[in-house]
C-alpha cells in the first residue's frame, strides 16, 4: 500500500501575481477551489502574516528563486516555501 502526502504548489510571475495552483494548494491553504488567488496571505494565521509578507516582498523584489520560510494556515495545517 503506497501513502503519499498531497502537495500543493503554485507558481507566480516575476511580480507576484499567482498565476496557477494545484488543486492540492486549494484544500491544503482553504483558499475557496478555483477562485483567483489574489489575497493567500490572508489565509495564513494572525501571527506570521507579518513576517511571510517580509518574506515573500523580499522574494519579489530581489527576483530570487526560491525562499525559505514556514507559516501556518488558519486552517491549521503548515506551509512552507
């Protein structure tokens, strides 16, 4: 019997926009299935929304390719980038 943890991920433009999610992200994250993403952090809990939004400003802005961070979603489940 083969057990595998769902992934979600996304990939956004250079700007930040996202421009496609998985449908794992959507259960993962809470985000409504299949609407526009254009508000995820606020899907993360009170207390690292701040420091994500550090985080993912800096990815932007630096056009790195990667960050290294982890949340938790409202939901209760973990991210991490």
């Amino acid at each position: 019997m083969f057990l595998g943890s769902p992934v979600g991920f996304f990939r956004c433009t250079p700007d930040g926009y996202v421009s496609y999610a998985n449908q794992a992200w959507y259960e993962l994250v809470g985000y409504p299935p299949g609407a526009v993403i254009t508000n995820w952090g606020d899907y993360i809990v009170d207390e690292d929304q701040r420091r994500i939004r550090a985080v993912w400003e800096e990815y932007i802005e630096t056009g790195a390719e990667s960050c290294a961070a982890e949340w938790q979603w409202k939901n209760k489940r973990y991210g991490e980038c």
